[in-house]
C-alpha cells in the first residue's frame, strides 16, 4: 500500500464510447443465485457493501438461478435489493440473454425469439424501461451471429436496451460483430492462471477501439480461487502489499488499461470489501512485469 491507502487508485473508467462511467471494480452477482446461494437478507448486505464502497457496475443475466424454473431470480433479487437500499440511482445494472438453463445444464440459444424473449423479461423483473447494458451471453453455433446481433440492434432502436456488449467471444468475434453495431464491452473469463486474452492481443484490441473489457471470474471463480491465491508470487506480493492475494490479482488486471473493469462475484460482505480495496494496491513495473510473465505462462 502507499501512504495514501485510503484514497481509489483510480478515477471511475468510462463504459465503452457511451459517455457513461463505472468504479473501476463491478460486483459480480452471480453467486448470490447459484446452489449454495445465500439468504436474501445477506444478498443484500453483500450489495449494501459494494455500493457503500463506491460500486457502481452490478453485472447479472436472466440465466443466475438453478435452473430453467427460476429464469430472472439473480435480477430479481437485485431489484429488490436496490429498490429496499435505496441505491437504484447509484447503479448501473447489466444483464445477459442468450443461454438456457435445463435441468440446471448451460445451453446456448442465440435465436433471435429467443433474445427478445429474454430481453423483454429482464426488463420485468429488473423493474426498468431500459436495459442500460444487455450482453450476449455465448455466441450459439447453432444459429448464425448476425441474426442473434439483428435482434438485439432491434431492441436497441425499441429503446428496450442502451447498450450492446458480448460475453465469451474470441477477437474475430468482436471484430465481425463491430461491422454491424457498436459493441461497447466484452466480458469473458481472465485471471491470471487463465489470461487466454492477453496473450492472443484481444485485451489489447479492446483498449484500441474503445470496448470496456469486463473481466469475469477475476479471481479465479468458484473453482480456480483457491489455486490462485496458493500461488507463490501473490502470497509474496500480497505480504509486501498488506493485502490478499485477490487484491494482488485485481490489481494486476486494473493495471493492464484504463478499460479493464472486474467484476469478482461476492456471496460474503468481507469479499466484496477486499475486492474495492484492490483499487489502492500500487503495483511497480518490475511486479507488473512479474504477473504478466506469471499470466502468459
């Protein structure tokens, strides 16, 4: 930490081209859904936490539930969290369409019914008239992309969402989906034991044209952060820094670009609050060039 620990290492970062901005460190709120989901009452103090903190960028999908019978319970949740806290205006909330949960299984549908379908219920349950950002969850093989970008243009020209970002695309992805609309973000998965984006240049391209990059699984998610944080380079940083090995993590992916927005989910207060902390952790070149070697490899 430096001696002014108490103070963001960084001002907020804007949210593609759009004129809007977000704290550099969104909450992702998967976890609060998921099996082993906690009360709703904690829910809520998990995000009471984050936006005390000065989050902003809450990312959900309809698909955050256990299965197919419980489709929007993640945005659900969050818009009665924020409608009791009071904080609706201190929020930017994202969501996804594009994925089915059958029998709890992840599946791909990028129909474009489908995507309006699912669009037209996030606006039900979030409680809005427009989705500020609505991301593809998974391009679907199944069905060709410009057809699933085609409805979701529609749906922006409705005025039913603001904004269109990608979620789990490759480079070559972006760059076609870019020939049709405005992406604004893409959010894939990236830690540093899974950085397939940095070394194959799309984080960069991101900064290049102007797409918040939004990192997903940050941490290493529910089955990587365990293994993350017994790396030996982040406990002997993490020692150095007076923090977690997390906060060495976030910090790294904050430093790669002004563009680079985490979003660690959080089902416990205490992580969130690590998590907002990471924007404080001052990280040298030398150690940067440490965690990119460590990332790369």
């Amino acid at each position: 930490m430096t001696a002014d620990d108490n103070k963001p290492r960084a001002a907020l970062r804007r949210l593609g081209r759009t004129g809007a901005a977000v704290h550099p460190i969104g909450l992702g709120a998967m976890p609060l859904s998921l099996e082993g989901r906690p009360a709703p009452e904690r829910a809520c103090e998990v995000i009471r936490a984050f936006v005390e903190g000065g989050g902003t960028l809450i990312d959900t999908a309809n698909v955050y539930c256990i299965d197919n019978g419980e489709i929007g319970h993640n945005e659900r949740l969050i818009r009665d969290c924020v409608r009791r806290l009071g904080v609706r205006d201190r929020v930017l909330i994202a969501t996804k369409g594009g994925l089915t949960r059958p029998q709890g299984r992840w599946e791909t549908d990028g129909r474009p019914a489908w995507i309006r379908a699912s669009c037209e219920q996030s606006l039900k349950d979030l409680d809005v008239a427009c989705i500020e950002l609505y991301q593809l969850h998974a391009v679907d093989p199944k069905v060709p992309f410009t057809d699933t970008l085609g409805e979701m243009v529609r749906l922006r020209e409705e005025g039913k969402i603001r904004s269109i970002g990608l979620s789990n695309v490759d480079a070559g992805q972006l760059q076609t989906a870019m020939q049709h609309v405005e992406i604004v973000s893409v959010q894939n998965r990236c830690h540093l034991l899974a950085a397939r984006d940095l070394a194959s240049g799309l984080i960069d391209l991101c900064g290049r044209i102007g797409v918040t990059y939004i990192a997903h699984s940050p941490v290493g998610g529910h089955y990587g952060h365990v293994e993350l944080a017994r790396q030996p380079l982040l406990q002997e940083l993490a020692a150095r820094h007076g923090c977690t090995p997390y906060g060495i993590a976030l910090a790294w992916l904050l430093a790669l670009g002004d563009h680079v927005v985490p979003i660690p989910g959080a089902s416990r207060v205490q992580s969130i609050c690590d998590s907002l902390a990471a924007t404080r952790i001052l990280l040298d070149n030398a150690e940067q060039a440490r965690l990119d070697a460590m990332a790369r490899r």
